[in-house]
C-alpha cells in the first residue's frame, strides 16, 4: 500500500507540475484577461493537489502526525498568500504570486523530508517575511522618491560588507555571515537589493561618463570587499548584476564585452589567488578523481541526480541525506534523487518564467528608475539559479549559492520575498501611474 | 538628437537621459541571452541523465547500492559467448540468490555479490542493479511492488582459456592474466589460492581469518611481486635507448657472477654463461651481464623510462589494483642499480602490470586499455552499452619494441623459454624469470610473460607461480597451456 501510494503519487506530481509549467508559458500568449485568470486559477489547484498529495506520502512513509501539522500549516500559509494578494493588492502580477507560492510549496516539501526541524524555522521565517513584505507594495504605492536616497543606501551598503570584513569568521574559506544576539545574518543577501536601487539611482539621473564611473566605482568598491572577505559567489552575482544594469542604462554591447573580459582576468587571478577556488575547479574538472576530498559533494550530488532518473526514486525512497549540505546548495539534487529530473527540469522552467516576467514588467514601466531596478531584481534572481543549479549538475563549478525560495536559508529566503514583493509593488503602482495619465 | 544628448553631456550642462526604447531592447537581449542558457543547462541535465549518470553511479563511493537491490533483480554476468558465470536464483520462500555455475573457477574475475564485493560483481554493481526493461513494464512492476529485472553484463572472458589457465597452476599460489593485443580485452584472469563464491557466506569466516591464505586478494591486479628477471626487458630498453649505435657490439664475459663497488650479483644458480652479446644476455637472462648493463645506465634517465612504463604511477584499469614500484633515482647505490636491473631489490610488480608491458611491445608500443566488460545487455536482449577497445596511448618507441621482440623471440628459440617452442600451429616469445622473494636464495617465483603469434601478436599470457621454482621449468609449461586453449579456440 505504502509503495503503491508513493509511486502513483511520483506520476502524478510529475503530470501535474508539468501541466504547471507549461501554463507558466501559455499564459504569456494569453491576452484574454478572463482566461489568464481562469489558468491562473487551475495553477492555483494544481499547486495545492502538489501540496497535499506531497505530504500524504511523508505521512504515510513515516506514519509521523507531525507532518499532517505541518501539511496544515504549510499550506494554510500558501493559499492565505494567493488570496491576500488577490483581495488587497488587486492588479498583482498573478503569474508571479503563484510562482512564488509553488517554488515556497517545494521548499516546505523537501525540506520537511529532508529535516523537519529545518523546515519548521524556514516556515517560520517565510510567514514572518510574508508578513512584513505584503506591505511592501504599499510602501512602494506611496512613496516615489527612494530615487533620492541612492547614496544613502550605498553608504549603508559598504558599512555593512566592511562589518562582515572586519567581525566575521571564515567558513569554509569564506566570510559571509555576522551574528547580532544569536541571529545569523548574511548581509551581503540584503546589501544586493540596496546596491540595485543605488545603481538604478545613479544611472536613471543620467548616463553621462561621470556619472558611469561613479556607478562603477560604486560597484567596485562592493566588489572589492566581497572579495576581500572571499565572498567570491556574491562578488561574481554583485558583478553581474552591475553589468547587465549598465547595459539596459546605455544600451552599449562595449560595455558588456569590455566588462566580460574585465570578469575573466579577474576569474583568472581569483583562480590564482584563493585556494578554494582551484579546489573547486577541480572538484568540477574531475569530481570522481578527487572524491576522498574535494570532488566529495559533487560526487554525491551527482550519484543522486542520476540515481534519481527521469521520474525519481520517489519521496522518502532516495538517500538524498548523504549529500552534504543538502538542505541548501544541494536541495536541487535531492529533488531530483526523490521526485525526478523532469520535475525537477519544471522547476527550472517554472524560476526561468519568473525571469522572464520580471524583464517584461521591467520593459513595461515607463520610468527609467523602475526599469533599472526591475531588470536589477531579475538578473539577481535568475543568475543566483543559474550559479546554483549549474554546480550542483556539474555544468559549471560550485559557486555555493543557494536556491532562491526553496533552499534552507533564512536570509536567502528572506531576501527573494523581498525581491517578489518589490516588483508586485511597482507592477501595481506602475499600472495606477498609467491610469492617472489617462 | 541621441549622438547631441551626448555631446551635451561632455560638456556636463544637461543630464543624459536614458533612451527607453534602447532600454528595452537591451533588456529583451539579456532576456533571450539568459533564456538561452538555461535552454543550454537543461539540454545539458537531460544529456546527462541519458548518458553520463548511468556511468557515474556505477561507484563504490555511491552508498545507494542497498536501495537498488530492493527494486531490481540483479543481473546475470556472462562469458564473451554468452556462458552464464553469474545470475540471480530465487528460492521458494522468495529469497534470492546468487549462483556462479563455474564454482571457484572465476572466483576472482568475477567475484561475488554478498559479504561486500569483487570483480565484476563490484565494478559492474549499479549496472546490475539497473533495469532497462520497457519503461511501461517497469511502472507496472514498480505499482504490484515486484522487482524489475536487472541489465546482464557481458564480460570479454573466456571460459575454456580460463579454464586451461586455472587447471594448469594446479596447487601452486599465483596468478594467471591473457589479455588481446589489440583490443585490450581480458581473456583471463585466474589467481590462487581461491575460494568457491557459491559459499562465500558460509565460508566467510573461514576464508577471511586465515590471514595467511589471503584467498580473497586478486594477484593478478593486487600482488606485489619481485619482477625477476622478466624485468630486464625494461632493463634492456633503456640500454637500448641509451646505446643504441653500440647494442649490437655489446659483449660480456660471464663467470657467474658480476662485483661492482664491493656489491655482488650472482647468476641463477651460479651458472656462468660464458661469453655473451646483448641477445644472449637476454635470451639467457645472464644476470651478471645484467647487472654490467646497469652500470652504464644514466639513473634519472631509468627513472623516467619507468615511468613511461607505469611503474610508480596509476595503471589505465576501472578496478582496484596497486601500483608497481621501482626505486631508481639519483641517489641510488650502484647496488641498488644493479639488484633493480635483474628485477630484485626493492622493485614490486603486479602481474597484470608486466603483462601490459608485454602487451605494448607486441602491438609496437601502443598500450591499448585492459578491460574486462564487454556490454550491458538489458534483460531479455537488446545493448544498453557497449565498451570500445580504448588506445591509451604509445608508451614505447616502435623501433625498440622491434628490438624487444626480436630478443623474446630469442628467448623461446635458444634461451630459457625453449618449452614453448614446439607447438601447435602457432609461434611464441617472451620472458622468463626467477625471482628470489628471501633470503633463501634456493627457492624462487616462477614467472613467464610473452606473446604468440611472433608475426602478428594477438595475445598475451603473463604467469607466475609462487614458489615454484625457475621460470623457464615451471612457468614456461603453464604459459604454453594457456596458449594452447587460445590456438584451439581460434581454429573453431
């Protein structure tokens, strides 16, 4: 009974996050506004049959009341976010406000199988982030003028990437976290939204020369620091965001050129500098040479994605717990192991619409400034998937960033909410600029 | 208009404002640039799926092997005709088993599945406990909670060479390895003491506290042997290398034993040879001619030819093995010099080793990779995968593999391999050895290494026999046997 229900179940949430995805896609050729809804709301029933059918597994594989309370929850949190933002917040972008609440789904899933402690504080903090960021629209509805606070925000920005220099301790080669009474805080996570909104100030008043270089010796001296605390993951992310903001602000392919080849002497020179860096480099170029050492993660993470196949082992039937650090840089994999590489392809497909609607509200405001931060905000988001899933597949060597929405990590978690709610919030406001227009 | 905003903005009276329809074209370029490579990473993951992950799993790092054998039926191993050497038996109560047809006969090459793992079973483990029957099929099984039937794995052995090579060790420790020249394919691999893999689980104990027996260690891959004097092909080849113009003027007058910087090398048996040139050093495996040799020899350059030849390095093998060792470098005594030429001293060796070495020679020095899996056929029929012979690469320059052979041609016609000179149909060459493992220099390893045909190499045997005596006497007769099974099974 047990395996019978767990492996109709497998099918099943393939079939229905592949229905998911694919309507993730359609509904961009969809001009009619009551049949967009109507898609909508069948995501918004597949998300929940995902859901529950889920947890019926780990209930059922584990016979552990805990995850029924969880189940519970979980997705109370899920559907009351979907109708807050539908009530409240009436022109949101729906195809964004399911997407989060679906990749939120396959984090409590995932999470609750791999370590129900962990997933219990990730719920906590997703609620309570939840909380806070639904204002964020507001917030953003009446208040225009953050424009002006650029140098402020870079000035808070670098004060914080200097107290990581300075107080922190090195994991694993890098410095990323500062401890305040107890709570970890990765401010590098909340200095990426404050440098978008610095740059987009810079660049939006004018795109003069002196201007582009004050943006990039903004840029540089965040850059710098991160390098200096080793923070190499943030460094390429910050870089990359930087470059592709100036792009849009002057439209000049030279810059991306002259900025590619800018990054990969400076990849090149990190290669040389850091250690840890050769160490992953060659943990990506022979990860089975280098088990005993530093293929290990990579190894096991591949042992899992291919063990896993096309249609997974099925939840609770992989061993997804020998891949280190699983529940963050590695959650990919362990979705993969358990519930397959195709739904695990969905997902990528499913973060890659959320990009591609982040670009389109982005061309859509009229604004320079918004069009900065929006493009901003969605080049954060993607690249940091592209990092993470790229390394933990062996596309790319491990960056050790996370999974935005669904890997462990409250500040990351934290942060991509915040990134959500600030494109909602000038989606909404956007549409009521265009209105007064009129 | 735009290029006049510019020029305005040099002179920094007005502020450059950002063109919007120039924004909006960058940002639908990043766009389809990273829509792009996402398409790229998903082609990749599904490549990899396909192709790489079955390969990758198959590793004894990867601790999922239990889940498998819950969902699967292990697989059959197979000879390369197609003789059962391993499959899966259930019992009545449904509890499974392994049977090996053979008994103790690939005790080795193949090994065994229970009480940890070896050979085939060990390498091939995840290939075995994969299903590639019908995806439907498959789904079926997995919802009525039946196992799926696991891929068969056919292995390049031989059972009649194997066989031939396992009756003619008899009750002697060693190892037996024939591989194909030219595709690098294992043909067999026989080593002794052994065990029967139908009782590993009730033998265990048994097999595994008698420490001395050591029935579980594959010689042929994991023995560490002194060389003897088969190791004067490598001797000989840096002399050749070294000296090339004056190899054929080379002559020696052996008394039985060479001294040298106050060290002695004595001849097998104290035989003097009399006078001798560098053929009938060879052929006659005259040590104090050897060891002559080796005083002339440039010790960083023997290092590096070593080297060349794998000893000191990782062997081009997918199984576990250990690596020879030779411990030549600049600072080596003149003794220590002149015991490795002769292959005695410090100088370890596996069997499988040497019989690469040979086998580069034969094929002109191309060293085709050794390997023992030919296919994964799913069950039922149809191949998943199937293994190409694999150049590794030329460790030899083809001029002194000409020399080489000429020499262990020699060997069989006049030198100390003379039992393999009347066969059946078919010329052999090769080397012969007799290596001391004690202080009691009256008993010795019996070794053999050679080719045959001598025109157009196909296969080589590689033989030792602990404790058997000298090479010639007791090696030589088990090679022929093996060579023998190998004439008869290409004339049907």
């Amino acid at each position: 009974m047990e395996l019978i229900t767990a492996e109709a179940v497998k099918y099943i949430l393939i079939l229905l996050i592949t229905v998911y995805t694919i309507q993730c896609f359609v509904v961009f050729k969809q001009q009619d506004e009551e049949k967009a809804n109507s898609i909508y709301l069948r995501q918004n029933v597949e998300m929940i049959l995902i859901h529950f059918l889920s947890f019926l597994v780990l209930y059922i594989g584990t016979k552990d009341v805990q995850y029924i309370v969880y189940y519970a929850v979980s997705q109370i949190t899920t559907v009351s976010v979907v109708i807050f933002y539908r009530i409240v917040y009436r022109g949101a972008n729906k195809l964004l406000l399911n997407n989060m609440c679906m990749l939120l789904t396959v984090s409590f899933i995932i999470l609750s199988r791999l370590s129900y402690y962990k997933a219990i504080r990730q719920i906590l903090v997703a609620i309570a982030s939840l909380i806070v960021t639904s204002t964020i629209p507001y917030i953003l509805m009446n208040f225009n003028n953050i424009r002006r606070f650029y140098y402020l925000f870079s000035g808070i920005g670098i004060f914080l990437l200097l107290m990581v220099l300075v107080f922190s301790h090195a994991v694993n080669g890098s410095k990323l976290n500062v401890n305040i009474g107890g709570v970890t805080f990765q401010p590098s996570e909340f200095v990426k939204l404050l440098f978008i909104f610095t740059i987009a100030g810079i660049l939006s008043r004018s795109v003069d020369i002196r201007n582009i270089f004050i943006s990039l010796a903004i840029a540089g001296i965040h850059i710098i620091l991160l390098v200096l605390s080793k923070d190499l993951g943030s460094a390429l992310i910050f870089f990359m965001i930087y470059l592709v903001m100036l792009y849009v602000a002057t439209g000049r392919l030279l810059y991306i050129i002259s900025g590619s080849l800018a990054g990969t002497v400076a990849a090149l020179t990190s290669y040389k500098l850091f250690a840890h860096v050769r160490v992953r480099v060659e943990a990506f170029t022979d990860p089975f040479g280098k088990i005993d050492n530093a293929g290990y993660q990579i190894a096991q993470s591949l042992f899992a994605i291919g063990t896993g196949g096309f249609f997974g082992m099925g939840l609770l039937q992989g061993a997804p717990e020998k891949i280190p650090v699983v529940v963050s840089d590695f959650v990919f994999s362990a979705i993969a192991e358990e519930m397959g590489v195709i739904f695990a392809l969905c997902l990528i497909l499913i973060c890659v619409s959320c990009f591609i609607m982040f670009m389109n509200i982005s061309i859509k405001f009229k604004d320079p400034f918004y069009k900065l931060v929006g493009a901003g905000l969605a080049v954060t988001y993607i690249f940091q998937v592209f990092l993470t899933i790229g390394g933990v597949t062996k596309f790319i060597p491990l960056t050790g960033v996370t999974l935005p929405l669904i890997s462990y990590g409250g500040n990351s978690i934290m942060v991509t909410l915040i990134m959500f709610a600030i494109i909602q919030g000038l989606y909404v406001s956007k549409d009521k600029e265009s209105h007064e227009r009129q | 208009m735009k290029d006049n905003r510019r020029e305005n903005s040099k002179t920094g009276t007005e502020p450059v404002k950002i063109d919007k329809k120039r924004a909006n074209r960058s940002i639908a370029y990043v766009t389809y640039a990273f829509v792009l490579l996402f398409l790229v990473l998903i082609v990749y993951i599904v490549y990899y799926t396909i192709f790489r992950g079955p390969e990758d799993i198959n590793n004894s790092y990867n601790s999922r092997q239990d889940i498998y054998a819950k969902r699967v039926v292990r697989g059959q191993i197979l000879s390369r005709n197609g003789d059962i050497l391993a499959k899966s038996v259930t019992d009545e109560s449904g509890r499974e088993e392994r049977e090996y047809p053979y008994g103790p006969l690939f005790a080795h090459a193949v090994g065994f599945s229970e009480k940890g793992k070896l050979g085939v079973e060990a390498n091939a483990n995840i290939r075995l406990l994969t299903s590639n029957r019908p995806l439907t099929e498959r789904v079926i099984n997995d919802f009525r909670g039946e196992k799926n039937l696991g891929n068969d794995v056919y292995t390049t052995l031989d059972p009649d060479i194997q066989r031939a090579a396992y009756d003619a060790l008899g009750s002697y420790k060693g190892a037996v390895i024939a591989t194909d020249i030219k595709t690098g394919e294992i043909l067999c691999m026989v080593s002794k003491p052994d065990f029967d893999p139908n009782l590993i689980e009730e033998e265990w104990d048994e097999i595994n506290s008698d420490q001395k027996k050591g029935a579980l260690l594959n010689r042929v891959t994991q023995g560490l042997y002194p060389p003897g004097s088969t190791f004067k092909i490598v001797t000989t080849l840096e002399y050749l290398k070294e000296h090339e113009d004056i190899a054929s003027e080379y002559s020696f007058e052996c008394n039985g034993s060479f001294s040298y910087e106050g060290s002695k090398i004595n001849c097998y048996h104290d035989r003097s040879h009399g006078e001798v040139d560098l053929l009938s050093s060879f052929s006659r495996s005259c040590n104090a001619s050897y060891a002559n040799i080796s005083t002339t020899l440039d010790k960083e350059a023997f290092r590096n030819t070593c080297e060349e030849l794998l000893f000191n390095k990782d062997l081009p093998l997918k199984m576990s093995y250990k690596q020879s060792y030779v411990p030549i470098n600049n600072d080596s005594s003149a003794d220590e010099l002149m015991q490795t030429a002769i292959g005695q001293g410090k100088t370890q060796m596996t069997p499988i080793h040497i019989n690469i070495i040979t086998s580069a020679i034969a094929n002109n020095g191309v060293l085709m990779r050794p390997y023992i899996i030919d296919r994964i056929e799913k069950n039922g029929g149809g191949v998943i995968r199937q293994y190409a012979p694999d150049e590794y690469g030329r460790i030899i320059d083809e001029k002194y593999c000409l020399s080489l052979r000429e020499m262990m041609e020699e060997v069989v016609k006049s030198g100390t391999g003379t039992r393999l000179s009347e066969t059946d149909g078919y010329t052999a060459a090769g080397k012969t050895g007799s290596a001391e493992y004690s202080s009691n220099k009256v008993m010795s390893h019996a070794w053999f290494t050679g080719y045959a045909p001598c025109d157009d190499p196909q296969i080589a045997v590689t033989v030792i026999a602990e404790e058997a005596g000298s090479g010639g006497e007791m090696a030589v007769p088990i090679a022929k046997k093996v060579f023998d099974a190998w004439a008869a099974s290409v004339v049907e």
